[in-house]
C-alpha cells in the first residue's frame, strides 16, 4: 500500500539529533512545523542548539534517551521521524552511557537503538506518518525491513 506523506507535516522529530543538521535542514524547509530534536549527550544538545540558532531555525531540543519521557505525550501526532542511531556492534551495557560512546554503540548486532525507535513508530506517528531511519550494512538492514514489516 502506498504511504501518503502530508505535504504540511506539523511535528518533525529528530531521534539522536547530534550535530543538529538534519533536524535543522528540516526546519528550515519546514517552517510552518514544529520541529523537535532529542539527544541523550548533553553536549550534542548544546550542538545542536548552536547549530538552529546559528542557521536561524527554529528547533526545540530534548535531552533524552530516544524518547523515552516523550512517546506518551507525541502520541499519534509526529509526521515525520529521522534517526541516525548509533549501528556499531558493542556490549550492551555501552549503549547505557551517556558520553560520546553513545553516538556509536548499538549494543548486540548494533540494532539497540534502531529497534527501541523502531518499536516506539507505532504509537508515535500519525496515520500518514513516515520515519526514515539510517541503517548500515552490518546492521543486516534486510533483517531490519522484516522486522517491521
């Protein structure tokens, strides 16, 4: 069945924002939206901060886990998703920290965080919602389509 993408989305969230560019690119092209990034390094938040203001974009910045604190109250109403999660294979317990290890460790297979959002797509976006999710690879990404087919 064919996805139909609003053509006015009105909330746009970026997973594991970073450096900020992609949420702001979106932003900018966006205007009309309310565009949202999280991050769970404190010091990408501030990254990504510098960079929406430095490109004069309007983005609110979250610090979190994926989103964790956020499904609940962005239930049903994100139009757009983008993450570009950490993919390299580690110990599990790597991807509980909150430095820059977290920028790269996936945990088992590198697919922790890619399933975590993965999982939370349903209660989060709105009936023409669509995610775009980067995947390597390694991460076995025919494995991943399965997955959420």
């Amino acid at each position: 069945m064919p996805v139909t993408v609003s053509s006015q989305p009105l909330i746009c969230l970026e997973v594991g924002g970073g450096s900020g560019i992609l949420s702001t690119a979106l932003s900018l092209q966006l205007p009309n939206s309310l565009c949202l990034a999280t991050d769970i390094n404190e010091k990408a938040c501030r990254a990504i901060q510098r960079t929406a203001s430095q490109n004069r974009a309007s983005l609110e910045v979250i610090r979190s886990r994926t989103l964790t604190g956020l499904a609940e109250r962005l239930r049903h109403s994100v139009d757009i998703v983008l993450c570009n999660p950490p993919y390299v294979g580690t110990p599990d317990a790597e991807t509980e920290t909150t430095d820059i290890t977290a920028s790269w460790a996936g945990g088992h297979r590198g697919l922790n965080v890619t399933l975590e959002v993965i999982n939370s797509l349903n209660s989060i976006l709105t009936s023409g919602g669509v995610a775009y999710i980067v995947l390597e690879k390694c991460n076995k990404p025919e494995m991943v389509q399965k997955y959420v087919e």
